[in-house]
C-alpha cells in the first residue's frame, strides 16, 4: 500500500509541475506539451535500464540448481512408480 501512495504522490508531484509550467509560460507552449511524452519515453528507458541492469547481476546459485536436480530425479522416479512414461534419462 505504500507503494502505491509514493506512486501517486509522485504523480500529482510530477502533474503540479506540469500545470505550473505551462500556466507560468516559462517554457514555449509547444515543448511544454510535450513534457508527458518525455516523461514516458523516459520513464521505459528507466524500466529497460533497471532489467538490463538486473539481468547482468543475477546470481547465480550452485546449491539451488543441485537441489533442483533432485527433485527432479525424486519426481521422475515418483513418476515412474505410477506408470507414467516421464522419456529418458
């Protein structure tokens, strides 16, 4: 919940500037218009970039994918038991 109240608080944060930039005439009209555009193409590179980044730090975890292979082979063989064809090994 909380982070939905940071989300739109953001929001009104971002949309108050927005109304006062173009209420202020600070910056031309026709680039004003245009900030919310910016602000979403900026804010998908941000979500690309943090994926990205993500992605080349994922750890890798040895112990995992060990304990992965047995339960694995426990599921074959429980499988196998039933008489399901489960392929080969």
């Amino acid at each position: 919940m909380k982070h939905i109240v940071k989300i739109l608080s953001l929001l009104v944060a971002i949309s108050g500037f927005w109304i006062g930039l173009l209420q202020a005439a600070i910056i031309p009209r026709s680039h004003t218009w245009l900030l919310p555009i910016y602000f979403v193409v900026s804010l998908g590179c941000y979500g690309l970039l943090m994926v990205g980044i993500g992605l080349m730090q994922f750890p890798t975890c040895p112990q995992e994918a060990v304990l992965l292979q047995k339960d694995i082979a426990e599921a074959k063989d429980f499988f196998k038991h039933k008489g399901v064809d489960v392929g080969s090994d």
